[in-house]
C-alpha cells in the first residue's frame, strides 16, 4: 500500500488524521481477547482440576480450587468490561460521518471510538 493509498483510507478523528488500518487493527485485538480469553480459561481449568485430581493432600485439592475460582473471576471481569465498553460506545456513537473536500472521512471523537472497536466496515 502506498502512501497516497494511506492517507485516502483514513479518518479524520478530531484533527489527528488516522489510518482506517489502525481502527481494524484494534479491532481485530479486542476480537482476539474475546476468544482467547475463554479458551485460556477452559485450558488452564484442565490443568487445574487434572492437578486437583492428582493431589494426595486435601491442602493442594483446595489450592487448585481457589486458583480456578480466581481465573474465572479473572475471566469474566475481562469479557465483561469489554461487553460493557463495547455497548456504551456503540450506544453514545449514532452520529454519521461526511467526506470533506480531500476525499477523508471526517467523525467526531464518539464515532472514531466506534471504530476501533468494530473496525472501519462495521
């Protein structure tokens, strides 16, 4: 991609010139974390009730426990400050966007916010 390309694919957020590149790829991190996150989860709770399982001792039994209990917490506190994020943004942003004279798309802070987090095409 060129320079020229770069800068006609890009918004103009509050006078900071940004590339729609960019917004995708904040997207494509937050997506990322929402899958990765249970998957981690599902993963390291395996490891912990295999370990719970293997444990002679009624100590590391509840060991086991309380650090499963600790990554679902974890877990859930992240998923949902993203749902809630998220939300509020796509709530706040119902303003549309124009084109100025140079052909870049011009959007008020509330609608750049919704763009990093879905992306340019959503």
């Amino acid at each position: 991609m060129n320079l020229f390309n770069l800068l006609t694919e890009s918004t103009l957020c509050d006078g900071v010139l940004v590339p729609n590149e960019l917004f995708n790829l904040v997207a494509t991190i937050i997506k990322v974390i929402k899958i990765a996150v249970p998957i981690l989860l599902i993963i390291m709770g395996m490891l912990d009730f295999a370990k719970s399982v293997i444990a002679k001792n009624e100590d590391d039994v509840k060991k086991y426990r309380k650090s499963f209990i600790s990554r679902v917490i974890s877990a859930v506190v992240v998923f949902v400050i993203v749902f809630v994020v998220q939300l509020a943004v796509n709530l706040v942003a119902s303003v549309e966007d124009t084109t100025n004279e140079n052909g870049q798309t011009v959007s008020d802070i509330w609608s750049c916010s919704k763009k990093f987090i879905n992306g340019v095409n959503n």
